[in-house]
C-alpha cells in the first residue's frame, strides 16, 4: 500500500513523540531540577534536545564518572535559546556546544567564521564566570540540504543556486533557524533568498527528513554530520558566502566547576580525541536497526580513544 505524504509525516511525528518520551524529553528538565547551583564536588550536565548533542553530553558524563567525578545529567532541555541562561545563571554547569552558532548567539552581528577565529571572539565574549575549553576539530554545521532529484532537476550546486529559486521554495528547520542570525535572516542578507514559506519541524530529526523526503518541503536545515543525509542521498548546498561559520565542538563550562583538574584534563582529552569523521558515525550508529543506548555508544567510544 503507497503511504501519502501527510501519512508519512503524520508517521514521523508519531515516531519522533515515542523517541523524546523514551529520552525523557517529554518534561523539562529545569522545571523538575531543584533551582539553583549544583552541589560542591557535583557537575550538573545539560544538552540540547537533539541526539547528536546529547550523545556528547553523555560521554562528557561517562567519562568524567569514570574518574570519580559527582554528575547530575539534565539532559534534553531545548535550544540555546533556553540551555544557555541556565548555565549563565549556574544551574547548568557544562553543556556540549558549537562555536560558530554559540557566537552568532552572543554576538548576531559578529562576521568571523574562520574556526580559530571564531573560537577566540566566543571567549572574549563570555560572561566571566564561564569559559570555553579546547575546541574539537570535530565540527558539525547547519547546512542547508535538498533531495538529489530536486537538485539536479535545478542544477543546483550552492545556496548561491539556489537563491532564484527561493520564492517558490517552501523551507523546513527548527523553529529558531527562523529568528537566528545564521538562519533565515542570515539567508536573506547573504543570498537575497526569500521562502515562499517556512515550516517549523524540528532540529535535524526526523519531522524534517520525512518533510524533505515527502515534497512538503524542498529545502531544509540538517546538521553535516547526520546520518540522514548519506542514507537518503541529499545534496548538502555549498555556503560560497560564509553564512554559516565554523561550527567546532566545544564544552561550554562553568569556571568554578573546570578548576577541578579531572574536569578540564578530561573533557580537553574528548576533544583532542574526536573528528567529525567519527562523530557522523556515532550518529550513524545512534540512528542504525538495533538503536543502542546512548550510554552503550558513549562507552565504546570512550574506550576505543583510551579515555577511562
């Protein structure tokens, strides 16, 4: 039996509502935390809610267990928009984040998009009780992505190529690609490229993949290292113009928390040791027939980079 589109997508929803009850993100983690700073000796962990994200937050968690550290996991709260407050106000004390993005939100008009560069105006730009540790050369970008078909019936090679195109366009991302920086406004500014529409799915998951891959949109926000990206044959659009800036994993962390050695020295060994090659295949494997827990995924990584 052919499944219609809105079938599909409705599918995808269903699917994707199972998938954050079974992660816990059907509540808030700061609504159900006790206010306030975690305990002496304690780091309290939090990430975005995108399996990527928390994937790094829960071998940022492992690892440091593993080395006698205290940790609270409070994982899955929502965009920057949301995690960053709280680990500015302390309730949050490390999350795993990306440089160019974290910039754009400190910073909407900063223009540097090479990694150092980046990496170096985010930490001048941090309140002084936070600090950035070593970035990783693993790096994972928004990008914006079309189906094979659809590029190559356009000839399609960049955004650039895009761009003519845009007001026939109907456009798919979380609901913040909308207002952020490097988002939509970034699109326009850059590439004079206007959607006819914008549809709010979600942060590189499955609401989005099933919309591209149905027609309900024909451009979308995915992130590079996305498993969905090989296994659909999607076109991920060059960026000649820099709209989207380095995009380096980096532990956003609170200083009080990183003057513990076995915090630092750890987390600085995680990024040391990643690449984004090995990034999109955890992701892979997140996302592969047997859907291993993440912790599962964490400890082998962990072990196979000799970091215990």
């Amino acid at each position: 039996m052919i499944r219609s589109p809105r079938a599909l997508l409705v599918g995808a929803v269903l699917a994707a509502g199972a998938l954050l009850a079974g992660c816990g993100g059907g509540s808030d983690p700061l609504a159900t935390a006790p206010a306030g700073p975690s305990a002496q000796g304690t780091v309290r962990i939090g990430s975005a809610n995108f399996t990527e994200n928390r994937l790094l937050a829960e071998i940022y968690a492992t690892a440091l267990e593993g080395k006698g550290v205290t940790v609270e996991r409070r994982f899955g709260i929502g965009s920057r928009e949301t995690y960053y407050p709280a680990v500015e106000r302390g309730e949050i004390d490390l999350v795993p984040d990306y440089t160019g993005n974290l910039l754009q939100f400190l910073d909407p008009q900063a223009t540097a998009t090479a990694s150092d560069q980046v990496y170096q105006q985010v930490s001048s730009k941090l309140p002084p009780q936070l600090q950035l540790l070593q970035q990783s050369p693993a790096e994972d970008k928004d990008a914006v992505v079309v189906t094979r078909a659809f590029a190559t019936q356009n000839n399609l090679r960049s955004i650039e190529d895009l761009a003519p195109l845009c007001p026939t366009v109907s456009f798919g991302g979380p609901p913040e690609f909308q207002q952020r920086a490097y988002g939509i406004p970034g699109l326009q500014r850059l590439y004079n490229c206007t959607f006819k529409e914008f549809r709010a799915l979600d942060a590189g998951g499955p609401l989005t993949v099933a919309a591209l891959r149905d027609g309900t949109v024909q451009a979308a926000d995915l992130f590079t290292t996305d498993a969905s990206i090989p296994e659909n044959d999607f076109v991920v659009l060059e960026d000649p113009r820099s709209n989207f800036a380095a995009q380096n994993v980096v532990p956003l962390v609170n200083r009080a928390k990183s003057s513990d050695p076995r915090v630092t020295d750890t987390l600085n060994q995680i990024s040391a040791a990643m690449d984004t090659t090995q990034l999109t295949q955890l992701n892979a494997r997140l996302a592969g027939p047997d859907r291993p827990d993440p912790q599962t995924v964490a400890r082998e990584w962990l072990n196979s980079a000799g970091i215990r």
